[in-house]
C-alpha cells in the first residue's frame, strides 16, 4: 500500500505529511500557544471551534500569527 503524500505550506515554508491531522493537532506539534495567536487558513481566519474539524489537505496554506505583549 503506497501512502499519499500531502504537501503543504505554513509560514511559507513547505511541509509534507503522510498522515490526516487538523488544524489543532499541527498547533500542538508545533507547540504554539493557541491562546496567543491568530490562524489563517487559505487565506481565511479560521475560528479557532473549528480547528478539530479542518484536516490538512494537498496544497493548503496556512499562516499562524502570534501575538506578543509589550510594555
């Protein structure tokens, strides 16, 4: 059985994987806060309520923005 290979891009850089994961499970394996950030889905903010629903498809592109506090 051959694995289908998806390709796709975050941050501009480019990933591959082998696997079906959401949106959430590629936040948490990256280990970002998901408190602190802003996520852009094909060029769509997505809610965070439907980050479990979204899996990760063959040319998607998404764009974490982390927000930092300042004083």
């Amino acid at each position: 059985m051959i694995k289908q290979t998806k390709t796709f891009f975050l941050n501009g850089q480019e990933y591959r994987i082998y696997k079906r994961i959401s949106l959430n499970e590629l936040i948490s394996y990256f280990d970002y806060n998901s408190a602190l950030l802003v996520l852009e889905y094909n060029n769509f903010i997505c809610n965070k309520k439907n980050w479990n629903k979204i899996f990760i498809t063959n040319k998607d592109k998404i764009e974490i923005v982390t927000i930092v506090g300042g004083g």
